[in-house]
C-alpha cells in the first residue's frame, strides 16, 4: 500500500536511511531505502528520489546488478527530473571499465588498529614502526628593539598618486584631443 508525502513513517525511515548512508552502513541504507519505498508511491516524486538513493545505496554495496535494474526502471518515471537523472546515472553504471595497473594505485593503509596517540611510519620494504605522536615545537617570539625600526616616512604615497595624477591626466588630454 502506499502513501501520501505527509506519512511521518516514511519521512522517519527515509532520513534514517540516509544517515546509515552518510556513515557508510550500506546494508542498513538499502534496507532503509526498501523500507521507505513500500510505504510511498513509487510513480511520485518522493519514490523517485527515494529510489535514486536506493540505486546509489545497491552501488556502494556492490550488488551492481539491483543498481542498474532499478536504474532502467527510473527511466521510465513520470516526473522529468527523476527520468533524465535515472539514464544520467545508467549511463555511468553501463560505462565500460577501465583496466588499471598496480603500480597506478595507491595502496591506503589500514590505521584501525592504531591508538590515538601513535602513529605508523612505513618504510621502504613495507614494515611499520610505531612511534609516538610528535609534539609541536612551541613558537619562538623574538623582542623587536622599536628604536631600529624605520619609521621616516620615504614619500612613496605622494609619488604613487603624482603618477596616478600624469597618467589620468594624459588620458583625458588624449581623449579631448582625439
């Protein structure tokens, strides 16, 4: 069954939903997503946006499959916007893949099992050292003698706008004159 846009389930399990998503709790997003689908019309615009998130929450858990055939399913939506993004997010799900080299990745170290106070340094042959967080050196504020300051004014204002003065003047000269 479904229901109008004012249902506070749908409403709750939609936002929930996509704060599972947000945190990267894939499983407990599409289930939100799911959850929220059967309590909205799928044809209306609260469905397809909810649908939307369902395709890119099936993507981030890696069933691909589900993704693309709920995209094809979105083209064919009654409000424009949801259709034109639905083959827009096809169009990238069919892409071909390109094929990548090891040497082209970066590989990121896994830094869970870490505390807060230490960190990993790598080396050259890939065993880590732990050693501890470095502290920041404090700053080191000097005395400035005030009586080695140069304070004499070197008149560089009333050359700069002297300059300004000739320039503009030659313009408009050169304006009248033309």
């Amino acid at each position: 069954m479904t229901a109008d846009l004012d249902n506070p389930d749908a409403k709750q399990d939609f936002q929930s939903a996509k704060n599972a998503f947000d945190r990267g709790n894939y499983r407990e997003a599409v289930a939100g997503f799911e959850r929220t689908l059967a309590l909205v019309n799928p044809y209306s615009i609260l469905g397809g946006e909810v649908q939307m998130w369902l395709v890119t929450a099936y993507q981030a858990k890696g069933q691909m499959s589900d993704a693309i055939a709920l995209c094809k399913k979105l083209t064919n939506h009654p409000d424009l916007k949801i259709r034109k993004e639905g083959k827009r997010i096809l169009y990238i799900l069919e892409a071909p893949k390109l094929k990548s080299r090891p040497e082209w990745l970066t590989q990121i170290p896994d830094l869970t099992g870490l505390s807060e106070g230490e960190t990993r340094d790598r080396t050259a042959n890939g065993t880590a050292k732990i050693s501890p967080k470095p502290q920041k050196p404090k700053p080191i504020i000097e005395s400035v003698d005030r009586s080695q300051v140069n304070t004499k004014d070197n008149q560089f204002v009333w050359v700069a706008l002297i300059a300004v003065l000739i320039i503009l003047g030659s313009v408009l000269w050169a304006g009248w004159s033309a």
